[in-house]
C-alpha cells in the first residue's frame, strides 16, 4: 500500500486522531509512522485541528461506587472484613493510600513531560479569482499553530486536463512567490514540511495563491500560469 498517497494518508491519519481507528489497525498504523513522513505529517495536521476542541470539556469525576466496585473485585477478602476490623489494619486502607500515591506520582511526571496544548490552526480560504465564471469552489488551507504543517483541499473538485497541474504558492509581503509544491484538485493534500517557510506564521507569507501549470509545475520558479485561488493569512 502506497502510504505517500495524500488522500490515504489523510483518511488514515484523521481516524487515527479521531479514535476511530481501532484495534490492529491501529497498531500497524503506529508502527509505521516512524518511517512514512508523510503520515507523520498528516497526524500532526489532524492533531493541529482536533486537539484544541478537548480544551471545551469539562472533566466527570466518576461516581464512588465505580470505585467500590473496582476495590470489592480486585481485593473482595478485604471487602468482606472491612466491617469487622478497624480501619488502621484494613488492607484497602493501605492499598488506597498507594493508588493514591502511584496515580499522584504519575500524573505529576505526565504533567512535566507532555508538551504544552497545541495552538489552534490558522485556516486560509483561498477564493476563486475569475469571479461568476468560475463557479462557486474555494481552496482552503489549514496551517497548525507551529507553521509546521499545512493541509489544502478544495471544497468542491477542480476540472483539469492532462496537461494542466495545480501548483501552490507562498506570497511574501515583498518579493517573488516561493512554490510549495504541487496539490491535488480533488482530495486533500499535505504539504511536506521541508517546503513550508521557517516564517511561514511570523510574517513571511502574506497570502497563498494556486495557478495552473504545465505537468510537473512552473518550469521558471515563478507562476507561468494563471493563478485560479488566493488567498490572504491573516493571523
């Protein structure tokens, strides 16, 4: 199976943030993100979108007897005396004294090594630059809070011929546009790191454009086609 194939990497990267991939699935999908770029970038594109919308919930202690019922099977002898004897010889006593310790332990060492909450994506819609006669399809493109990461799609597919790409662009302030490579017209596409700008969020990108070129993109460095979509980064 072809990993580096956007529209897969994504699909498989989305459930897998989502927890809807599963099971073996997505044990084999953890073993192979040490040597598949491409995945590693689409979960951490997925992560950008997904993980700021846990900051909303609230947790849910749950209820004492959820507890007693945990302690009642795992210890049920010291269940059964714990009417009888007094509470400093009370074998769950201890053992809760040690929970508690092990579970404080634990979260204060997840507390020092997880890394801080990410920042929310920055989403970029790039509109159609031909007005009615282009129709009603957009680009958009979701940068994570980093700048590490970036993901186009178009919201509806892109009529090409088979001599005619989409090509991506980065548009500084000042300056000549920078390629970030080629995208699909109907699926989603991940930018591979390496192409983005190091400034890409800290003012070196003004904008983001699509033109249309010849296959295999602009032959000069610069768009030689017409640019279809762009789009301003406003942050």
């Amino acid at each position: 199976m072809d990993y580096s194939r956007p529209n897969l990497a994504d699909a498989l990267a989305a459930a897998y943030v989502a927890g809807t991939l599963r099971g073996g699935a997505r044990h084999r999908f953890v073993s192979l993100l040490s040597a598949h770029p491409t995945l590693r970038d689409a979960v951490q594109a997925w992560q950008a979108r997904l993980m700021p919308l846990t900051g909303a919930l609230q947790p849910v202690p749950p209820p004492a007897r959820v507890w007693q019922q945990i302690e009642s099977r795992l210890w049920p002898a010291a269940a059964n005396s714990a009417v009888t004897e007094p509470w400093w010889r009370r074998l769950g006593v201890w053992r809760g004294i040690s929970a508690f310790a092990t579970v404080a332990a634990l979260t204060l060492g997840l507390t020092l090594s997880l890394p801080p909450p990410a920042q929310p994506p920055v989403v970029v819609v790039l509109q159609g630059t031909a007005g009615d006669a282009q129709g009603v399809n957009t680009f958009v493109a979701s940068v994570s809070g980093d700048g590490r990461a970036l993901v186009t799609r178009p919201l509806m597919p892109v009529n090409l011929t088979a001599g005619q790409v989409l090509e991506l662009w980065s548009v500084p302030p000042q300056g000549n546009p920078v390629s970030l490579g080629l995208i699909a017209a109907d699926g989603a596409t991940v930018v591979p790191r390496g192409r983005l700008p190091a400034a890409l969020l800290k003012g070196g990108t003004a904008a983001l454009a699509v033109s249309l070129e010849p296959p295999g993109g602009s032959p000069t460095g610069a768009p030689t086609g017409p640019v279809l979509y762009a789009g301003k980064l406003q942050i």
